[in-house]
C-alpha cells in the first residue's frame, strides 16, 4: 500500500524568525518518496513556509485520513500562545503577539492524527523553542498523542546571533539519501551522533506507540478496513462504560464521544458528525470549560467544518442555529467564523 510523507517547514519571516527551517526541505526533497516513507511507493506533501494555520490544517487532515502508512516531518520552532500558554508551531506570519492567531497550535497535530492505529504514524521533529517555551516544557512533554512514533528533538534559544540550524532534520535527510531507511529508533539515534555537540544541551523526543492492548487500534483497524459500523460500535461501548463509571462530563466520556464523532466523519456522515461535535461542545460548555479552553474550541471549529460539508440543505438548515449560537459564544480563531454561519444559514433559508 502506498504511504504518505508530510514536510512541513515553517517559521516566522523577519525578526521573530529563530531557525532556517525550509532550509531543510532541498535535502528532503532529494530522498526519493520510497526511502522517506519506507514503503514501495509513496505520496509526498511540501509545505514551505505555509502562511496559514487552516491550511495547514487541511493538508494534515488529508494526510492523516490517508491509508497506508504515515511519515510526518516537522521543522520549525515553538511558541506558546499568551492566552493559554500551549504551544504552537510559528508560521510565516506569526508575532509574539498573534501566536494564537496565526501559528499551528500543537494539538492539532495530536488530534488529527489520534484515530490512526498504532505503528501507521511517524513524527520526525526538529524544532527550537524560545526561552518561554522551553521552560514550559521542562515541565509539561510535548504531546504527540498515544499512537504516534515520535524522533526528533527540541533545541533551547541559541545565545549566538543569527539564525539556528536544523542540524537534526538535515542529519536525518542526509542518512536517507544513502537510499537506505534503517529502522527509525536507529536512524534517530545516527542523526543524533552527527549532532553530538548539540544534543547534551536538547530535550531528546523518543516514544513509541502504545501496545495493540489499546481499543484505539482495533477501531483504526476496523475504520481502515471500511467496518464503519462495528467501529462506531466499539467506541460506543466504551464511551457507555465511561459514562457509568466517570459521568457524561468527564474527561473519558468526552474523549470517546470525540472520537465517534470522527468515526462519523470517516464514515462519510457530515450531519452525524456536526451533531456529535455540537453535542460535546455543549457538554464542554455546560460543565464550565471556558469558551476559548483547546478542547471546546475544537470542538465547534470540527462542527463548522462538518456542517459546511452538509449536502443536504434541509438537514443543514435544521443544525445551522445551534452552531451560530455556539459561534456566538466561542468564536474560536479563525476570524468571521460566525458570519461565515450566519451568511451560509440565510443563504440555506432563501432557498427552501
């Protein structure tokens, strides 16, 4: 089966900028599709430089709904947002002060990959983080999510003038044009040898996936073989044990109904998934979680998307109200979300 290789290289142009990071994808670049995917045949995505949070999003989202495996490579630097301090990968447009705006917040990245079954999914990460973020992160691991492969590393701020290297992206770049991909805990640990000098100083990312035990696996495995059915099943199962045990608003429950409402989303059910996703985000809500907390904000911005997708007007009449109230309340970070519903619903009604 042909695999799928993301490059995404970004950072800030102009002063903010902390590290050459598209300086990196001519080496990639050069490693044929097969050696950086380790399959036979593979698809390569490059973004350089990307302006946009949302359209980075997009290529993401295809990659990971993608079949076959998966190899994700990310260059770039770290910031955290002033609002909630999580971080974000700057993008060519990012400020200190627009991180929340204009950057790729990292969970994203979780999220969407999270419904691939364990060992589909490699990150190679080589990222410098500012003097805030790194100290956020000697106290809070970066999260990549429970089914990723993760390699890669996380440099401090350099001292010296000028801007950084992706030493490490470079390094792994130049092991694969040999045309050979060892195994990837092996190559990671060759490209740190040839970063010697630096890596004392790094916080070093090395995770593998969790076990097969895991019920995320055979719900991938199921949603990979087009069992749509039996894998919402299986998640129902559990989201109904963890409402029993933890309550409706608990942090399990809501876990498992995100992710029927991805299973919805895989299935092709745009109505079936808005509605999932407006469902949690009231839950959210309704237990106090803030308007602008990653998880609610998640939430309404998968309804929106889903609810664009909506072919069938009068069902996307029917939910329109409930998301503009939502927009109203949380109208997350993509500026005229709301009027986007608003002007979407009136164009829905005026043609009944």
């Amino acid at each position: 089966m042909p695999g799928t290789v993301l490059l995404l290289a970004a950072s800030p142009l102009g002063r903010g900028r902390l590290v050459d990071a598209a300086g990196v994808l001519p080496v990639l670049a050069a490693v044929a599709p097969a050696v950086l995917s380790g399959t036979d045949t593979a698809n390569v995505v490059e973004l350089a430089d990307p302006l946009e949070p949302q359209a980075v999003l997009t290529r993401l989202r295809a990659a990971a709904a993608a079949p076959g495996p998966l190899t994700v490579y990310i260059t770039g630097q770290l910031h955290l947002d002033r609002r909630q301090h999580q971080p974000h990968l700057a993008l060519a447009r990012t400020t200190p002060a627009t991180v929340r705006y204009t950057a790729l917040p990292w969970h994203w990245i979780r999220e969407e990959l999270r419904l691939r079954s364990a060992g589909s999914t490699a990150l190679f990460i080589d990222l410098h983080a500012d003097a805030e973020t790194w100290q956020h992160l000697a106290q809070r691991p970066l999260d990549s999510g429970r089914t990723s492969a993760v390699y890669g590393r996380i440099a401090p701020p350099s001292g010296r003038r000028g801007l950084a290297e992706p030493s490490y992206m470079k390094a792994v770049a130049t092991l694969l044009r040999s045309g050979h991909r060892p195994p990837l805990e092996q190559l990671h640990q060759q490209a740190l040898a040839r970063i010697a000098d630096e890596a004392p100083t790094n916080i070093l990312l090395t995770a593998a996936p969790r076990p097969s035990g895991d019920p995320h696996t055979a719900i991938s495995a199921a949603v990979q073989a087009g069992r749509h059915a039996d894998a919402d099943a299986l998640a129902a199962q559990h989201e109904q044990a963890a409402v029993r045990a933890y309550g409706p608003a608990s942090d399990e429950a809501l876990h498992w109904a995100e992710v029927r409402a991805d299973l919805a989303m895989f299935a092709g059910d745009t109505v079936g998934s808005c509605r999932a996703w407006l469902r949690v985000a009231g839950v959210r809500l309704a237990a106090g979680q803030a308007v602008d907390a990653p998880a609610v904000e998640a939430a309404v911005d998968r309804a929106h998307h889903q609810w664009g997708r909506i072919n069938d007007a009068a069902r996307a009449r029917e939910l329109g109200p409930a998301l503009a109230e939502l927009r109203f309340r949380v109208p997350g970070r993509r500026q005229g979300a709301l009027e986007n519903v608003q002007r979407h619903l009136r164009q829905l009604q005026a043609v009944r």
